[in-house]
C-alpha cells in the first residue's frame, strides 16, 4: 500500500467517525446542557479530518508537524465532550463508549505520527 492510499484510508475513516458521531448527536435529547457539547463535539469531530486533509497536502515538515498537533488536539477534545455526553445521556452510553474508544484509537496514531515527525524519524503513513 502506498502512503497516499493510507493517507486516503485513514482519512476516510476519519470522515466515518465524524459522520457517526453526528448521526449519534441527532439522537440525543436537545437539552440546553447537551445542545452546547452537540455543537461541540460534532465540530471538533470533524475538524479531525479536514485537519487531516491539510495535513496530507502540507507544504513542509514543520507544516505536516503542526497540522498534525492540530489533529491530536481536536482528537482529545472530541474524547472529552464524549465523555461529558456519556455522563449525561444514559440511554445512548453504548453508543458513545464505542466512539469515545475509536476516539481514543485517534489520539494515539496522531501522537505517534506527531512525535516521530517531531523527533525527525519517516513515519510511512
């Protein structure tokens, strides 16, 4: 597999993931309190993979570098507001213990993309 057809794997599963995680928020009960972590977390969900689209047509290493923080940070924000959803919405817990795992899943790629790139090691991704 070529680094553009992973490029393109992992983007799409991002694109996924921001799409399920909006479909879950449609679900939920539009509380003021679940109103403002909806808007939330549907935003920073998919800001994964816009980031992750910019970070894949970079101009430079430090570009890749610093869009690719960008995408961590948007990764661990997302898992927060999930779990803040998890504490207030009982009937869809499963649901957004399955996301919060896959969000987790994120957090750690990115952190080990952003790391080598940072300490000058070629991740093939």
């Amino acid at each position: 597999m070529t680094n553009g057809e992973r490029n393109a794997k992992l983007l799409e599963r991002l694109i996924q993931f921001a799409q399920k995680t909006s479909v879950l928020c449609q679900k939920l009960p539009r509380t003021a309190v679940n109103q403002r972590i909806i808007d939330q977390v549907v935003g920073s969900s998919d800001s994964m993979a816009a980031n992750y689209a910019e970070a894949c047509e970079a101009e430079s290493a430090d570009d890749f570098i610093h869009k690719i923080g960008i995408v961590r940070k948007e990764a661990r924000e997302t898992r927060v507001h999930l779990r803040i959803l998890y504490s207030t919405n009982q009937t869809f817990r499963t649901e957004i213990v399955v996301l919060g795992k896959e969000s987790v899943e994120y957090i750690k790629i990115f952190t080990t993309i952003y790391r080598n790139f940072k300490i000058g090691k070629k991740v093939n991704l």
